[in-house]
C-alpha cells in the first residue's frame, strides 16, 4: 500500500485526491507513505503482523501452501471452530463472533500462517486473517475467514482429525476434512442388467 501512495499522482480526480486519502490512512495505522511503521503505535495484545503492515509479495512455495491448507483444517476441525466452521476438499470457511473461543484459534492461525503470496487466491492469507480479527473491537462483531484449495494441495496429508459431520455444512456439500473427494467408493454388490437383456427376457416370459 505504501508503494501504491508513493506511485499515485498528487492531482485530483472526481473531486478527490486518492493520493493523499490514502497517505492520510497509512499514517492513521501508524506508516508513513515511505513503509515504515511508527513506533509509537500501540500494539496491544495483536499478532505481531497487523493487516495494515507490509505484506510480502513472495509467492508462497508448495510446501508453504499444504503447511496454510493443513493450519486452516485443523483451526476449523478444533472443538471451540468446528460448530462454526465449514470444511471440503475444495474449501474451508469460518464464520464466528470476535467474542467466541474460535477468535481466539483464529489469533494462534494467523501468527502460523507464512507471510507469502497465495497465487491462487491473489492475496496473502495471513494479512487475510488477520484482516479478519482487526475489527474486533465489539464481542458482537462477525469474523469470517475462509481459503480455497489449488491443485497442489495434497489434501490427504491433513493431519487433523474431523470434529464435525457432513450434517454441519451450510454449503450442502459432504464434509470431507481434507479428503480428496476423487476417492474411491465403496464396492457394490447391485449389478446392473443391459436394457436390451431385460427386455428379451420379460418377452420370453410373456410367450410362455
């Protein structure tokens, strides 16, 4: 965001000057408009990295991915999350109170989380996180956060146990907890009859 200031033309446009708007909040959060964060800002009990820091823009590396895959299932899956949570092969979502046991998961997930450029999701996943608990300043304010799977995660290294049930999910999905859902089914015993075998049969049958 920093670079982005420095990079915007000082004019006005549409009546306002986004240079400056931006400027003025970078140095509400405590950073000036050359990156650097003001010692002065109180920090309180937050993660070390506030959502308003600098972000790295380095893509994360395979391993880091399945590491932030596996981090959000087992934060999902936990006991104070999993009423709250709703977890696939495909994705994970959270949606709590900031007043809940969960936040407080939520907290230990984003000071785990790497901070490396997520491709798939065009974001970084840790500023996400903790983009997501800033706001808590109210017991009653919601606290969504959520991470979509790419191909290479390997989602049958998830170490968690699952502490919910398909009846759980909201999104009508069967919860698979970092199952791969190409897996294979169960055998089955029904076997299956070519149409036209039926047919000649029931007309010998008539013909008797």
């Amino acid at each position: 965001m920093t670079q982005l200031a420095s990079d915007l033309p000082d004019c006005l446009y549409d009546g306002f000057n986004e240079k400056a708007e931006l400027e003025d909040s970078l140095t509400v959060c405590g950073i000036d408009s050359s990156g650097n964060v003001d010692a002065s800002t109180p920090t309180g009990d937050s993660p070390t990295l506030s959502p308003t820091s600098i972000a790295s823009n380095t893509d994360c590396t395979t391993s880091e991915v399945n590491d932030m895959w596996n981090s959000f299932t087992t934060t999902a899956t936990s006991s104070a999350c999993a009423d709250n949570s709703t977890v696939n092969a495909y994705s994970i979502y959270i949606d709590t109170l900031c007043s809940s046991a969960c936040t407080e998961q939520i907290k230990t997930l984003a000071e785990d989380l790497p901070n490396c450029y997520y491709e798939y999701e065009h974001s970084n996943k840790k500023e996400d996180v903790l983009g997501g608990i800033y706001p808590c300043i109210d017991d009653s304010i919601d606290v969504l956060i959520f991470m979509f799977a790419n191909d290479s995660i390997d989602s049958t290294s998830t170490t968690s146990t699952p502490a919910a049930t398909a009846d759980s999910t909201t999104d009508g999905t069967s919860s698979t907890f970092g199952a791969l859902s190409g897996a294979s089914t169960p055998s089955s015993s029904v076997v299956v009859f070519p149409l036209w075998l039926v047919a000649t049969f029931l007309t010998a049958v008539r013909l008797q």
